[in-house]
C-alpha cells in the first residue's frame, strides 16, 4: 500500500464530477487499499477518490474509534435507493478543507446501492454519523464540498484563509472527525 497526497482547497480537482467505475479490478482495489491507508494516517474517518486526485466514484470510510478494530468500508460507484425525510446536522471536517469546520443539514438516513471490493452489487443502510459521512464522500464525487452547503459568505471566508494558509505555507493539522 502507499500514502497518496491529499489536495486542499481550493483546487479545480476538487470541482470535477468523477466518472463511475467500469467494474473493480486489481487497478481499483489498490486505489480502495491506498485511500484507506491515506485515511488513517492523515487522520480521518472518510476520504473519496477525488481527494487524491482520481476522479474516479470510489469512497472509503472507517468510523471505528481508536483501540478498536478497523471496521472499513470501500465502495465503487455510489448511489443513492433512499434518504430519510428528517434531517440532522452535524459539524462537519474535510481532509481537504484542514482546521475548517462547520454545521451541514444532511438526511438522518441513508441506503446506498454500490460495488464491494469484489465487484459484487450491495446495498447498505446507514443513519447517524455514516450516514452523514457517506454523503460528505459521495458529494466529493460530484465536486461539491461541505462548504457548498453553507451560505457563500462563509464558504469564501473558509477558502479564503485555506489559499492564505498555503502562500504563507503554513501547514495546518487535521481534527480527528475531518472527511
Ligand atoms: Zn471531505
């Protein structure tokens, strides 16, 4: 396995809308493999293909705390069976919005239909803190960042001070619940 980088915002790689996986060969599960291991050592508890530079519709997560054991979850080619009427919202983190956070209303929950590891067709139902974090990664597939959830005037200030940030080259660190 091997450490990609993480691209930060703002960066044109992250506004592109990620083209769906013809079928999850050896090329793609070394991409799941390499996300995953990126995740963890950045560290986050979700990252989506575009975060590192592949525009590829392949989402990882891993929403297990510390001490316990690793409980991944790859996905190719994400798509959503149903969303909940009610809502929740959470303050969410990005690995590539680093020390940036804010409120986003999301669905409670979620069933997705995708592609495992094996390139078999599942389904999973998802509520609370995946459910939230599934939709963050599978919104990174579609070039939206949680900032694009928040009124302009936030998100601008937030991408503001992250182009700053990277003049001074300052490097910034990541909280524990950053997808
Ligand atoms: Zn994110």
């Amino acid at each position: 396995m091997a450490k990609l980088d993480i691209i930060t915002a703002p960066d044109p790689r992250l506004k592109v809308k990620s083209r769906p996986v013809a079928r999850v060969d050896d090329r793609i599960r070394r991409l799941m493999d390499d996300m995953l291991e990126t995740m963890y050592l950045a560290p986050g508890i979700g990252l989506a293909a575009p975060q590192v530079g592949v525009a590829e519709r392949v989402i990882v997560l891993d929403l297990a705390h510390e001490g316990e054991p690793p409980a991944p979850y790859r996905l190719a080619n994400p798509e959503y069976v149903w969303v909940s009427d009610e809502d929740t919202t959470y303050n969410e983190g990005c690995l590539s919005l680093p020390e940036h956070y804010g409120d986003v209303t999301r669905p409670r929950a979620i069933r997705v239909r995708y592609l495992d590891y094996q390139g078999e067709i599942r389904e999973l139902a998802a509520e609370g803190l995946l459910a939230t974090c599934i939709q963050h990664e599978m919104d990174h597939l579609d070039g939206i960042l949680f900032v694009d959830h928040m009124s302009a005037l936030k998100r601008n200030m937030i991408l503001r001070k992250l182009l700053k940030a990277r003049k001074t080259g300052s490097s910034a660190s990541v909280g524990a619940t950053a997808f």
